[in-house]
C-alpha cells in the first residue's frame, strides 16, 4: 500500500483523498495546541511556504492522545491554527495516532518507519514523517527535530 490509498477527513469536515497529493512531497505531523512544541507551528509553516510551489505539502493532523493537548474541537483548533500561527498548510480532523482506534494513515505511518528500537508507537505530539512523491515513506523524525532541520531531506526529495 501506498500513503496514497488513504483518505481523511478535513478539519472541514471534508472527505480528503490522499491520492490528491500524488507527485509531491509530504511531510506528516501530529500537532496539538498546548504542547510544548507547539511552537514548532511556525518553523513547519516557514518550511511551507519556502517549499510549497516546488512541490512540498505539509499536512497537520491534531490528536489529543498526550496530556490532553488538543482539547479543542475543529473551529477551535483551526481559529488557533490561523491566529496564532497564521498556518497556511492543510489542516485535518482530530484523530487518533495510537491504538486501536489509531487512524489508518497513522497505522501505515508507523508501519512504514517505525521508531527507535522498532517501536510503531507514536511517542508524542509533532512527530513527522516524510512521504516521496511516490507514496512511500521514507523517514521518521523525533518531536524535538526542529522543522528547518528537516530541510536538507525535503530538498533531496523534491529534487529527485
């Protein structure tokens, strides 16, 4: 399977298939408002905008799964998306990134690049994953990897 066999759900509301993003590069993150990384916000939405008309798409999933980060609905967590972070890049439903009830996406996310040690755990919010343009996963990132250290890979993508 391919990232591009799955859909998700906007944080419209809309049925989104992932296939609309075939042919570029895309960088996945689990988000949440009241993190202590949530201001990487800013860095993610710099790497957007440098890297969106050479073919980079960020796509934001909130998931409320640690500390109960994300307490917000939908309105709520785009208003703060957009007001505090002026964030640009597409945001998705709230999900879940583990268990049983862990979506789809996430679950081939994990599979595809697990973490240390081969954990399929996702360990906390704003851990990323880079997909090529072809849909297959290619790396994993910690919490704490800055977004603008991720540029260097994302460039190599788009190039290739």
């Amino acid at each position: 399977m391919s990232f591009y066999d799955f859909s998700a759900k906007t944080i419209d509301g809309q049925d989104k298939p992932l296939a609309d993003y075939q042919g570029q590069v895309v960088l996945v993150v689990n988000t949440a408002s009241k993190c202590g990384f949530t201001p990487q916000y800013e860095g993610l939405e710099a790497l957007y905008r440098d890297y969106k008309d050479k073919g980079l798409v960020i796509l934001g999933f909130p998931c409320d799964q640690f500390g109960h980060q994300e307490p917000g609905d939908e309105d709520e967590i785009k208003n703060f998306c957009s007001l505090t972070y002026d964030v640009t890049f597409p945001m998705f439903a709230k999900i879940k990134v583990n268990g049983d009830d862990a979506h789809p996406v996430y679950q081939h996310l994990k599979q595809a690049q697990p973490g240390v040690l081969g954990s399929k755990g996702i360990k906390w919010n704003f851990t990323k994953f880079l997909v090529d343009k072809s849909g297959k996963v290619v790396k994993r990132y910690a919490p704490t990897d800055k977004p603008a250290a991720l540029a260097k890979d994302i460039e190599a993508l788009l190039a290739a």
